[in-house]
C-alpha cells in the first residue's frame, strides 16, 4: 500500500511551482500598492523583490529544456539566494535597523558557491542542492533572530506569528533535505516522492505566510501611524491633550513610574496681539518656533504637549522643587531668545510659567489646575516670570531675569 497517497494526493509539482509563482508575483504587486501608501516604502520594495525573484525562479524551474538546462540551474539556485536576501533586507528597512551586509553576502556566496562546485567543476545534483540548501537555513536563522523583536508594539503579534512559522519550516525543510530515502525534494529531475511533495506544499505555505505577514505589516504600519497623528498637535508635532492623556495612563501603569512630577504650563505672552499684526500664518511659525525650543530641553522622559493656543504643557517625571524651578527659568529665558524674522524685523514673545510639583497619587487635574492658578498670578503679577503654586499654597512670582 503507498501510504503517501494516502495522506497526500497526487499533486503535480510542476503545477505547483506554476502556482506558487502566480501568487507571488501577485501578493508581490499588492505589497508594492500597500507600501506606496506609508512612510517605510524601501522595506515593502525588497519584501516585493524577494517574492518576485522566488517567483521566477520557480518559473525557471518548470521549464525544461536540455540545451538550456544548466542556465535554468543558474537562475533557479541564484534566485532562491537573492530572494532570501532581499527579504531579511526588507526586514531590516523596515524596522529601521542597518542591513548586515555580510550576512546578505554569505547567503548569496553559498548559493554562487554550491554553482561553481557542483554544477560547473565537479557536476552532482545532490550536493548541489543540498548545498543550497544550508545557505537556506542560514537564512532563517537570520529571519528567526530578526523576528525576536518588532519595531512597534503592535506589530508584536504578527512578529510573534511568523517566527513560529518559520521555526515550523525550519523543522521541515532539515528533515526533507536529511533524509535518507534518496529523493531530493522541489527538483523535476528526480521523481517526487513523499518528502518531495509534503516540502513543496510546506514551501508554498511557508512563502505564502510571509506574503500575508508582509501585508499584514504594512496595514499595521499605517494604522500606527495614523494613530500616533492622532495624539499629535497637527502645527508644532508636540502631544494633543489626547496623546497627552494617554501618555499619562500609560505611565500609570508602569510600577516603576516617578514618585513625583513637576508639570509647568508655559503660556505666550501678548500672543494676540502678535496675530493681530502680523496675522495667523506669522503667529503660526511663531509657534512652531517655541515648540522647538520646548523640545530642545526635554529630556526622554519628559512629556511636552500643546493644551491648545498659545498654551504648552512641559512635565518632567522625578524632578524636585529646586530642579524644576531651574528648569522653569531656563526655559523661559530661552524661549524669549527664540525669534523669527517678520516684515518689521525679528518677532519674540516671552512666556509665563505656572509651575505645580505633584506627588504620584495626586490626579493630574487637580495638578493642572494648581498649576493654571499659577500661570494665572504669573499673568496678574506682569508675565514674563515663573510661579510656583505648592500644596500649601502659591509661593513667590520669580523675578525675571533679565
């Protein structure tokens, strides 16, 4: 009894190949409409390369023609090396990770090597493809090793998903070339047996799965991106009171977060009248200009955002009252610094600072709004200077520094 027909029908791996092929160059197309829509096109490019390329090598491997069969030998080998490269490169792109071009040429140089070895100097089909086939497990060794960790945090699942599937490959693709029944697989030179074919649909699960997965990643990409627009202030790039309020629930969260914050609200002086006269384009820019400079001084941990107007939020985790009086000086000082050119010279505003310490168990409302009531005194008291307003009450507008 052929227990392998059995369990898998008759499949004609030529046909296969033919298949596997058309859905490759197509899925290859699909990627490239996909990445045309998002940022980190240069990885959907190689990813689209690498499926074509197999794509035509598997084309190349359906035809069969004596006089043209050491050329056919050729492109089918170099393309399996050339499209395992191009897609670890694609991975590499698009997590924006630099590409290891020694990794790239080792993959490649096997495939060149098991050619010059087996196929033109001492010609044996066998080790020829089992030659190519290590270079193969170095790749994905390499895809497994990039798949440990995903650029965005929503990416992870996908990530995740295609490592086991590589690994279940992996395991698949050592046991068909292993074995020791003498058939080498996915080669119309050798009748196919059982190895042969359950390989060849594994393959072509294999790509598929990646096909899907590469997909999968760009709408990932795209949807993140979208959502992290979404918490940004579409003119200065800083947090929205959204992102804001997320960024502060995520924290939350962390049980290693700070003890104590010092949250300033920094407020543009006469801003108004800066709109009034020179009209809202001028005023935009100059806001643009203080968002840079608020920027400039933040530190990883720091969280800078727009509340709206001319109104910004600097907070800055683990800082005490001497550090954060400091650091509330320093930018109001050098944000009066910041300038653009305007069509009666350069244009500055200073700022106010109200500024609010807060424990880690005080509501961020309750901190905003001690932190309002300062800037509020800071305004009353002349601008252009720096409140502090504690739990026990408002401590003494700053004198500017002039």
């Amino acid at each position: 009894m052929n227990l392998s027909g059995l369990i898998l029908p008759n499949i004609d791996i030529p046909t296969l190949a033919v298949a596997r092929a058309i859905i490759q160059l197509t899925l290859a197309g699909l990627i490239l409409w996909t990445g045309s829509r998002q940022v980190r096109l240069a990885g959907a490019r190689w990813w689209a390369a690498g499926l074509a390329v197999h794509g035509l090598a598997l084309l190349v491997f359906t035809y069969r023609y004596l006089p043209l069969e050491s050329v056919t030998v050729v492109i089918n080998h170099l393309g399996f090396g050339l499209s395992s490269a191009f897609i670890l490169i694609g991975f590499w792109r698009f997590a924006g990770r630099p590409v290891r071009h020694g990794l790239v040429a080792l993959i490649v140089g096997v495939s060149m090597a098991s050619l010059l070895l087996w196929e033109w100097w001492m010609p044996n089909a066998r080790f020829r493809i089992l030659t190519t086939a290590s270079g193969q497990v170095v790749y994905l060794l390499a895809l497994q090793a990039l798949l440990t960790a995903a650029p965005r945090r929503e990416m992870a699942g996908i990530y995740r998903a295609l490592r086991w599937i590589t690994i279940a490959y992996a395991v698949l693709m050592v046991w068909a070339y292993g074995s020791v029944g003498g058939v080498l697989p996915t080669t119309a030179r050798v009748p196919a047996g059982y190895h042969g074919i359950l390989f060849s649909v594994g393959s072509m699960l294999f790509m598929l799965s990646l096909a899907v997965g590469f997909v999968a990643l760009q709408y990932a990409e795209i949807t993140s991106r979208h959502a992290e627009q979404a918490r940004r202030d579409w003119l200065t790039g800083l947090l929205n009171r959204r992102g804001l309020r997320e960024a502060l629930a995520e924290r939350a969260a962390d049980p290693a977060a700070a003890s104590c914050r010092a949250l300033l609200v920094i407020d543009a002086d006469e801003f108004k009248a800066v709109n009034d006269r020179y009209g809202h384009a001028i005023g935009d820019r100059l806001l643009a200009t203080l968002s840079e400079g608020l920027m400039h001084n933040a530190e990883p941990a720091d969280l800078v955002a727009r509340m709206g107007g001319e109104e910004f939020l600097f907070l800055r985790p683990d800082a005490g009252l001497a550090e954060a009086e400091r650091l509330a000086e320093q930018l109001r000082t050098e944000l009066a610094r910041q300038s653009l050119d305007g069509p009666d010279g350069p244009i500055q505003v200073t700022v106010s600072i109200g500024l609010a310490l807060t424990p880690a168990d005080e509501p961020f409302d309750a901190a905003l709004q001690r932190a309002d009531q300062a800037l509020y005194r800071a305004k009353q008291a002349g601008r252009n200077r720096v409140v502090v307003n504690g739990n026990a009450g408002f401590a003494p507008a700053r004198t500017p520094v002039t």
